[in-house]
C-alpha cells in the first residue's frame, strides 16, 4: 500500500477558475485501479457544475447553502487530467482516491447522497448499505468553510482537507474505511470543524470488490 502523502501535496485548490482542472499524478497507477473524487464549488445551484472529461461519471449533485458538490469516478486509472466545466469562474476545491481491487464491470455496489446538512460544526455524509459483503467504503464531504485547521474526531479514515484561499471558502474532506457486511447498514460518518459553524453536503460510496479480493486503499493523489 502506497504511504500516505503530507497535506500540502493532495488535491487542488483554486480562488477563481473555470474549469476546474485536477492533474493526474505521476506515481504509477495500474489499468484497473479506480479512481474517487470530489469537487466543492462555491455556489448553490445545481446547473454550476457540468459534465466532467471523457472516461469519468457524475453520478448526481448536490447544494446545500452557498456550496454545491458533485463525486466523480473513473473505473480505469489513466494519465488523463480530469476537468470539469463550471458555468462561471468560480472558487472551488477537489481532491482524488485511488483504490485497487475494484470490481472493473459494476465498481459500485451502493452509493448514497447528497446529504445536505444545514450550518454545524459536525459535517455528516450519509449511510450506505452495501450490497456485497468485502466492499471498501468511500466519504466525501463538501462544505462552505472558513477554517484553516484540519477537521477532527472523524468517525472513519480522514486524510484530506482542502479549503480555497482566502475568504468564504469551500473545503472538500475524503476518506475511507472497510465496509460492513452485505445488507448491513454503514451508519453516518461525521467530522467536526473546529470554529466555523457553515453548512455541507456528503456522499458515501460502497465500492465492490473484484473476485472477492480485498480492496486496497492506495492514497490521497498527489497533484
């Protein structure tokens, strides 16, 4: 399993952009590894974010006040950036997980979201009930924030935060964790921001193992 990369070397971040442009990474990746992201866009709309470049799938969006989120994945790692078109530059955050051992023909076993919470210091992502046992699960969790420091006391794998520079940001917050057995429920997963009560939007995706092999959780992409 690759090692975990700092803070300051994962995902993006820009002030005022259109696209959003993700640059892939230059550690190698293998044909079948399966890739997760998320994008934080400050807005509140549903017709901000369009569709992403060739190769990756836009499951759904989500808007809760101020921000608007959309997941991303690519069932094949590739060199490929990954862009997504907004309607107008605009602030935005995203970040990137790679996975090995995903089930290359139905990658997802369950999915749920978006969840939009309203302003709180706790940001939540929703339960997910996988539909096969051995699943890895994935949580994203978008949110208009403030802070500068690192959201605590998560309830799963937390490794990333990223917030836009300077003020009235949107901040973006992956991780993971083993999924529990087919047809049980995850529960929610949350994580506590530490002055900035503001609102957010979460998903958790159940991602299927492939031949019932474990799920490697390899890192956070470093950009």
């Amino acid at each position: 399993m690759a090692s975990y990369v700092s803070q300051s070397d994962i995902g993006s971040t820009n002030s005022s952009s259109d696209p959003a442009v993700f640059t892939m990474p230059t550690v190698t990746l293998e044909a079948d590894d399966f890739l997760v992201a998320l994008l934080a866009v400050r807005g509140g709309d549903t017709t901000i974010i369009n569709s992403p470049s060739t190769g990756w799938t836009k499951p759904s969006e989500g808007v809760s006040v101020n921000v608007t989120a959309a997941p991303v994945y690519k069932k094949w790692a590739s060199g490929d950036s990954l862009s997504v078109d907004l309607d107008i530059a605009r602030k935005w955050a995203g970040g990137i997980m790679a996975f090995r051992g995903v089930d290359t023909i139905s990658p997802i076993s369950a999915w749920a979201g978006p969840l939009a919470n309203a302003s709180s210091l706790v940001r939540t992502a929703p339960a997910v009930t996988p539909a096969h046992d051995g699943t890895m699960i994935a949580v994203l969790i978008a949110s208009v924030s403030e802070s500068v420091g690192t959201p605590t006391s998560p309830t799963f794998n937390q490794r990333l935060y990223l917030a836009a520079s300077s003020g009235s940001n949107v901040s973006v917050v992956l991780g993971n964790e083993p999924g529990t057995a087919a047809g049980v429920s995850t529960g929610t997963n949350t994580t506590t921001y530490g002055t900035n009560t503001n609102a957010s939007v979460g998903y958790t995706f159940a991602l299927k193992s492939a031949d019932a092999q474990d799920i490697e959780f390899l890192g956070f992409i470093p950009l």
